[in-house]
C-alpha cells in the first residue's frame, strides 16, 4: 500500500505530468465550453430563418454549416493547447476529405442539388409535381433525395441530381389553374349550338371561375372530327372534380341538342376497272 501511495505522489509531483494534465484538461475545457456555444449560435440562426419563412431543408443545412464553423474555432485552439502542429493536423484533414470526396462523388452531387433545390424552392412539401418523368405529391425533401407519394399510394425516391437536371412542373405553385379538354363534333352538327352549348356548361358550374373567363375555341378541323378547346379557371384544389362533371355534362348536353362524337373514320372509294 506504501508503494502504491509513494507512486502516485511521484507522479504528481512530476512536472511534465503536472503541465500536461493542465493542457489536456484546458484542451477539454475549450471543447465543451466552444460546443455549447456553437451549438447555441446554430440555434439563434435557425430561429432567425425560421421566422423568415426559409425552407426547413436549407435552415438545417445552415445551422449545421454554422455550428461547424463556430465550433472550430475551440477546436483549433484546444488543438494548440495541447501542443499539436495545427498545420499538419489541417493538412491530415485535407488530404481525408479529398480522398472522401472522390469515394462519395455521386452522393455529394446529390447533396450540392438538394443545397440548390432548397436554395431555388421550385416545390414544397405537400406539393403535386412531376420531376424526372413521375409525377406525386411531395411527402419529404432532403439533402440527397426527394420522396414523392405517387396516386396510386406508392413511394418513390428520387436522387435530388435527377430532379435538378430535369425540367420540373409544380402544379400546385398556383392558386388557380386551367382546366384543357378538347371536344370533338361531327362535321355534320352545327359549330354554333356546340360553342354555345360548350359555353353555357361551363359557365353552369358553380366552381369554375368568373375571372378569367371560361373560353370556347375552335382548334382543329381534324380527319374524323371538328375539334374545340375548352378552357375554364378553377382553384387548384378543384381541378379533378371539375373536369369531371363538365366532361359529363358536356357529353350530356351535345347528345340533348343532336350533337354526335365521331369515330376515326376513313372513306375507301373502290373503283371498277374492266377486264377488256
């Protein structure tokens, strides 16, 4: 036991261990004390963002970009506390990073869209897009994927790099969109009580809008069939129901009036040519 006592006070008394606890020990001290300080400065900022409006993805991102950038602070001086070459420490760190960065080429692309995807905000959660040639609503947005909730209920991943190199449509961006249905008569039935008809069942509907204005247009005098453009305004969220009560009636309402909606059809003339 005498030993064991005699051990520890030479130990202590021993002045390279005496400085060297200190350092270990004030090397600590800086990386508790810098972490909760980042970690409180990343807070401040994202309450900052939030209060702006900014996308949840880019307020994550940002914090955490700032929490590291705060944090080093602490962590090089703990780092020179304890005698280490910062210099060759950062070099180390480098060289890491380099080789990690061509291991993880294809996911950092993915991150650097999804930096941009927050950046640009071309859709929201909750959102009804069509991205990489699939079309849903979106469930979540991340720095490497987005998730989309397709009609028939599935879920798709979809890397961010694919998103952002493609063209996207936002149908839900809007308030209000147009409704485009083509509607085809007989050339046989009379172009004037189709537009009217045409007109009038849009104009019935308690949910297309007044402004603006529902519009009948003749497009296409077309091989089997004379075509018209229907186009009426309703709010977003009316879209499907609309078209589909005006598809109904429309059809309704032309049969009513002696109105017919031809079939392809072809003309085949035979001609007799005698033998003689």
């Amino acid at each position: 036991m005498e030993k064991i006592k005699s051990f520890f006070n030479e130990l202590f008394q021993n002045q390279a261990v005496h400085d060297t606890g200190l350092q270990l020990a004030a090397a600590l001290a800086y990386l508790v004390i810098g972490h909760f300080v980042a970690k409180f400065i990343a807070r401040m900022v994202s309450k900052l963002l939030r209060r702006k409006n900014t996308a949840d993805l880019l307020v994550d991102f940002i914090s955490k970009v700032v929490y590291v950038a705060a944090f080093s602070v602490p962590l090089m001086a703990a780092l020179e506390v304890t005698g280490l070459n910062v210099t060759t420490v950062m070099a180390i760190l480098g060289a890491m990073g380099l080789a990690i960065g061509l291991a993880l080429k294809d996911s950092l692309s993915n991150f650097a869209a999804g930096v941009i995807i927050s950046i640009l905000g071309p859709f929201r959660t909750g959102d009804f897009v069509e991205v990489a040639d699939l079309s849903g609503t979106v469930t979540d947005v991340s720095l490497f994927s987005t998730i989309l909730t397709t009609t028939d209920n599935k879920l798709v991943t979809i890397p961010n790099n694919s998103i952002i190199s493609n063209p996207i449509t936002n149908f839900t961006a809007k308030n209000t969109r147009r409704i485009d249905m083509t509607i085809g008569i007989s050339y046989n039935d009379d172009l004037k009580v189709a537009r009217d008809i045409l007109t009038r069942v849009m104009n019935a509907n308690s949910r297309v809008l007044k402004d603006p204005a529902a519009t009948v247009v003749l497009m296409d005098l077309a091989d089997s069939s004379i075509n018209f453009a229907c186009r009426p305004w309703v709010n977003k969220e009316d879209y499907w129901g609309v078209r589909d009560e005006l598809l109904e009636a429309f059809k309704s309402e032309l049969e009513a009036a002696g109105c017919s909606f031809p079939y392809p059809q072809q003309d085949v003339h035979m001609h007799t040519v005698s033998s003689g």
